[in-house]
C-alpha cells in the first residue's frame, strides 16, 4: 500500500507552468457544484432570513405594510425596558442552572454506564436515551399533567409519603427549577451517549500507565479522563448552553412564562413581540442580542478549552 | 478564525430557527368570472363543517361571487396572516379571536367596514354588544361571528349531595354555596373544591373582567385604565378571602387547569365557555349551565367573541362581495343555523331561545348573552393588559394586598395602552 503511493507520487507532483490553476478551477468549480444544493439551502432558510432579520431589527416591521427605520431604539429598549431585562435575567438563570447540571448528570452517568461490569448496560443506556427521542412539547405536557397539585400522578404519590410539594409550576420560586428540571431530563441522555463515545476514544494503556504511576480512580479522572475528554466537553457545554439560551418549548407548554414572569425566557418574550404584539422589528433585535450572547459565550469557552487542550499537551 | 467562523455558524443555525416562521398559501383569486374569496377560519370542529355549508349554500344561491374556505387552527391564522397577507397568498376574509382584531387593524391588514354598517340592513337586528367589539377608534373592522358570555357549568350530582336544590343567583349566595360543596377545607388541601376559579389565564382572560363588571368595575374606559378603581379593590379582596380562607377553590389555576379540575369531579362549579357542556358529557357528568351569579351591581359577564373582517388584500370588488356574504350570514334563517351548528347564542336579537331550544346549551346561552360584555374592545396590546391583571390577581388569591396590587398593575395596563 505504502509502495504503491510512492511510486504515484511523482504523477501527482509539478505540473506544467499555468496548467494547476486550471486544473484547480476545474477542481474548485466541480466542488461547488456539489455543495450547490445545501448551499442554496442555506442561503436560503439561514443566510437570508439571518441578514432579514437584521435588517426588520432596526425598523418597526410588522411583516405587513410600511415599516419605518427606527435606528437602534429596539436595542436601547431592550437595556432599558425593566421586563424584557428580567427575562434576559431569567434566561442567564435557566443557563446557570441547566448547563452544569446536565452536563454533571451527563458525565456522571456516562461514567458509569462506561464501567465493564455494569450489568444490562444496553438497557440502561437505551432506558436513559429514550426522553431525549419524545418531543420536548410532549414531555412538556406530560409533567404539567404528572405534577399537577390536583389530579397529577407524581403529587398523588408524594401525598401518599406525606410529601406535599404543592403547585410547583405557579410558585415563583420553584417554577424556574421545575422546568429546567424537566429539560434536564429531556436533554441529558442525549449528552450522555456523546460522553461515552467520548471515554470509549480514550486508550486504555493511559489509565494502565496512571494505575502503575500509582494514581487512584479520582487522580485518574482528573489527570487522564478530563483532559483527554477535553474536546467532547467542550462540543456539550456549547450545545447544552445554546439549547438553554434558547429554552421556549416546555415554559410555553408548562407555564407560559408565569407566574408573574418569572419563567418568562428571551426567547418567550421574541414569540411574543413578534407573534403577538406583530412587533417584528422588537423580536428580531430580541433575536440578535440572543445570538451575541451566545456567540460571546461560546468564543470564550472555545478560548478556554483551547488553552486547556494546549495546556495538557 | 476558523474557530471564530463555526462558532458563528452553530450559533447562527440555532437562533435563526428561533425566528423562522412558516407560510401558508392559498388559492389566488381569478380575475375573470365570477368574484372569487378565500375566506380562513379556525372553526375545525362540527361547528367549521356548518360553516362551510353556509357558504357552500352562499355561493349556491348566486352565480357572481365564489368563496373558498379554509379551516386552520387559530394559532396558525395568527401566526401566518401578516406574512401571507404580505406576500399576496392570504385570505380575503378572515375569522379571528376578537381580541386579536385591534393589533391587525393597527398594522393597516384590515379594512374598514363603516359603510357595510351603515347600509346593511341586517344590521338592526345584530346584537349590539357583539358589534361593540369591532369598533377601534371609531372605526368598524370586522362583524361578528361569535360572541358568547362566560357561564358557570356545574356538576348537578354534587350539588345534590351538598343539598343544594337551585343554582345561586347572587355572590354571597355563590360563595356560600361553593363552601358547603368544598369537602375536606379542614385539613388545608380539600379533596374537592366548590369553585375552579382560575388566577390567571383564564377562559378567554374573561373570568376576572366579568367579576369586576359584576361590582360595577372594569379594566379599561376607553383609552384609561381603570383597573385600580375602588370597586375592583373590593371586588379582588371579595374573592381572595373566599379563596384563602373559605378554601372554595385552590390558587394557581388558568383556564386549562380549572377545565381539568372540573372534568375529574373535584370542582363542583366552573367558570367557562359553551366547549364545557361536551367535556363534561364526555366525562359523564351530570351538568348544568347557568349564569355567572350576580353581583353587587347586577348580572355580567365577559363574552368570548370571534370577529370576521375584510383584509387589505381584497379589492374594491371583493369587498363588496364579503359584505354580499356577511348579509346572507346574517340573515335570520343562517343566523339560527349558525348559532345551533356552532353551539354559540345566535348573532341577532330577534332569534329567541325558544328558536334554538332544539339544542338546550344554546337556549340557555342565549338567555344569558344580553348581559355580555366584549373584552378589551379596541385595545391593540391586550397582551401586556392582559398580563398585568393575571399578575394582579394570582399575587391577591396568594394573599397579596389587593390595593397595591391593582395599583401596580394599573400603571402597566396604562403603558400598554399609550404604546
């Protein structure tokens, strides 16, 4: 095999003066034609709408009749209107309380349903799999009807025990961590299932080299599991903190974004600026400062993997 | 910059879905031939097969004007009517919740419809309240196609329990009566309730509206707020003692939650809408309709109201053809099909109980709707209105201080009002 592409490399190597850059054309255009249908659509169901949705931001559009330029007042009124700052507040709490917790859970799991003499580690692993294949809608309504404080299965149960959790999904305390909870274990397993095929990259002799170095199982997970699982860590808390910047689905189904507010997340508040109030110019600067917050996190957490990476190198 | 590059690609994927709305179209209409419409509804049950058959028989009885109907849900008319409206696909006419009417007026994808008030004369006979709702800022923008008052729907084997023989006709009345149908208030979570009163979300966001009404109260008097009044004071005060200490119903509960108390036998009363008379059947229970009690200033209550109204689509043309259309619909024969076929008290005031006894739910509607009162008539961002009331009396059913929260919520309902 190795022969063989030594004796072809003199074939492949200079061409004739002006002939590459043909040949490259011809490459390069064979290659874009390719790439032409996902291209158009992208261009067509991201790019665009992306560069729309830029543009309605600074104007007071409706998606019907004359819309004025409006400079950047939708973006000073987002900094300063006190309720759409609270839901800016409520998203950054539903991502602080989301990502790390799924990302533990995630890893904690992974870890163990990674370990050889776990029995029926199939069935666990396709057990803790499954929320993440039903709908987020669906499971949304699931725990609304299971945790409801009159007819719910879950608080019929806890009564049972003598445990009264009450109306968790109208307590402005706990409405929060009810739904992020249930996100939690819609989302984990999918995080779960990239851990493990995360560890099952890892060599085997690197723990071998650390048991005889005479690390223990912490030492070992710190020193040879984080650092070579370094790259999938960072892919999940990307993804985990994109999919929690943009929480909608199950506070929509749950609690519509009460009570008094306080489940109501950015993304709440741009379906009802632009479905609502038909206010298309709010909801798409709701959507850019959506998109810089999640740009500037993931910038500083490709930064901070990155430097880690090069550090364990 | 590569890592700059994706980065900005993952993020950018996701948010932009967060925007991406979807499109319906729908057939275009013919210029030659007879003046063809498109009318969109969300009536999808037995109700949208009458009212296909009504314009099945409009278009039947003439041979100049053709209307196509199209049944969507009312979410996706709300979601798709402006974009499909701006590119030339959306409908010439178009059945909405009428609380929804102001916003589209506002944005200009209506149009007005003085002049079919003025000189229709099916107009007369319309039930007054019901045209209220079509009016914003002096201006007609569509004509009624439902408008049906909130009623309480009550399970008659446990009132027979409690030994209660007729409904309650007064507040004090209601009230006591929901204590004695509460069982177990004692021990602090009662097995069953007396009343499903909902705090927030309410059927139709009506619930509250039409208890202020009943103390002579209201959210709004035109272009002010008059939320914080004296009269809703004692009105939320009234009901967060019945509900904290009298135990009748318990906090936290919107509209679908007290639907699913009353459904599972564990309210004996509901506030709700004419759809509770099959879910309770459906449930098998033994139920009543009858009126929201009245309070200290008299009968009232909040009507659900479906409006229907040209769009900026249609031409000179079609807008006389719609109103040719809303005549036919109108007419005493198709006004009393209608209101049996959707279940909904008849549109005019010369179609008496009597004429729809045939179904019993919409004689006793019809009874009851000359106490209705549309919501929020012409409020474009009844949304933020609506809000700041949910938030008003689900803090005061958990025991905040009624005053100071309608107080509050009146400031927020009048920033609404100035947008």
């Amino acid at each position: 095999m190795t022969a063989t592409t030594r004796e072809r490399a003199p074939y492949r190597a200079p061409a004739p003066l002006g002939g590459r850059p043909l040949r490259r054309r011809g490459l390069a255009a064979k290659a874009f034609l390719f790439m032409l249908p996902a291209l158009v659509i992208l261009v067509a169901f991201v790019f665009w709408p992306m560069a729309s949705a830029l543009r309605l931001s600074f104007t007071n559009a409706s998606g019907f009749g004359i819309e004025e330029w409006v400079g950047l007042s939708n973006y000073a009124r987002i900094f300063t209107d006190q309720r759409i700052l609270a839901t800016l507040g409520n998203t950054a709490l539903y991502t602080v309380l989301f990502t790390p917790t799924a990302l533990v859970a995630a890893l904690a799991l992974a870890l163990l349903l990674n370990n050889r003499l776990l029995i029926a580690r199939g069935f666990f692993r396709t057990a803790l799999f499954l929320p993440f294949v039903v709908s987020l809608a669906v499971a949304a309504f699931a725990w609304t009807y299971l945790l409801d404080p009159q007819v719910g299965l879950l608080t019929y149960w806890l009564r049972a025990l003598g445990i009264q959790i009450g109306n968790v999904l109208q307590d402005p305390v706990l409405a929060m961590p009810t739904v992020v909870a249930v996100a939690i274990w819609k989302s984990f397993g999918f995080y779960m299932v990239i851990f493990i095929a995360g560890l099952q990259e890892i060599p085997e002799s690197l723990y071998e080299a650390a048991t005889i170095d005479g690390a223990g199982p912490w030492r070992r997970f710190t020193h040879v599991t984080l650092p070579q699982l370094s790259n999938t860590l960072a892919f999940v808390v990307i993804f985990a903190m994109i999919a929690a910047l943009q929480a909608f689905d199950q506070i929509y189904v749950m609690t519509g974004g009460g009570p008094y507010r306080s489940t109501q997340s950015v993304v709440m508040e741009l379906y009802q600026e632009g479905f609502k109030k038909l206010d298309l110019g709010m909801a798409s600067a709701l959507s850019y400062v959506l998109l810089a917050a999640t740009l500037i996190l993931s910038l500083i957490q490709f930064r901070f993997f990155g430097r880690r990476e090069k550090d364990t190198l | 910059m590569k890592k700059l590059l994706a980065t900005l690609a993952v993020s950018a994927v996701g948010t932009a879905l967060a925007l991406t709305g979807c499109s319906n179209s729908s057939t275009a209409a013919d210029t030659s031939g007879p003046v063809t419409l498109t009318f969109w509804h969300g009536y999808t049950e037995a109700d949208g097969k009458v009212l296909d058959q009504i314009v099945a028989d409009f278009n039947k009885s003439q041979d100049k004007i053709k209307i196509t109907t199209t049944t969507k849900p009312w979410a996706v008319i709300g979601d798709t009517l402006l974009t499909s409206l701006s590119a030339k696909n959306g409908p010439d006419i178009v059945a909405l919740p009428a609380e929804n009417l102001p916003v589209y007026a506002s944005k200009g994808a209506l149009q007005k419809l003085d002049d079919y008030y003025s000189s229709s004369a099916q107009n007369a006979s319309l039930n007054p309240r019901a045209v209220e709702m079509e009016k914003i800022g002096g201006d007609y923008y569509g004509v009624p196609t439902g408008f049906v008052p909130l009623s309480v729907v009550y399970n008659k084997t446990l009132f027979q329990k409690a030994g209660i023989a007729a409904f309650p006709t007064t507040w004090d009345e209601w009230v006591a009566d929901a204590k004695k149908l509460t069982v177990g208030a004692d021990s602090g979570t009662p097995q069953q309730y007396g009343l499903a009163l909902p705090d927030h979300a309410t059927v139709g966001n009506g619930v509250w509206a039409s208890l202020f009404y009943g103390n002579g109260g209201a959210i709004v008097d035109g272009n002010k707020s008059v939320l914080d009044s004296q009269a809703n004071q004692q009105t939320l005060a009234y009901w967060a003692k019945a509900v904290h200490d009298g135990k009748i119903s318990p906090t936290g509960l919107d509209g679908i939650a007290s639907d699913k108390l009353f459904s599972s036998g564990k309210a004996a009363m509901e506030i709700g809408g004419p759809w509770m008379a099959s879910v309770a059947k459906e449930n098998n229970i033994d139920y009543g309709i009858a009126a929201i009690p009245a309070g200290p200033k008299g009968p009232a209550a909040s009507a659900i109201g479906i409006s229907a109204a040209v769009t900026s689509q249609a031409d000179a043309a079609k807008k006389a053809a719609a109103e040719k259309f809303f005549d036919y619909f109108f007419s005493k024969d198709n006004a009393t099909k209608w209101s049996l076929g959707s279940g909904w008290p008849a549109l005019r005031t010369d179609v008496p109980s009597s004429a729809v006894s045939s179904n019993p739910v919409v004689a006793s509607l019809t009874d009851i709707v000359g106490t209705a009162r549309p919501l929020l008539p012409g409020v474009a961002d009844s949304t933020d209105v609506l809000t700041a009331v949910d938030e008003a009396t689900q803090k005061a059913l958990s025991g905040g201080d009624p005053a100071a929260l309608l107080k509050t919520a009146s400031q927020s309902v009048q920033q609404a009002l100035g947008k």
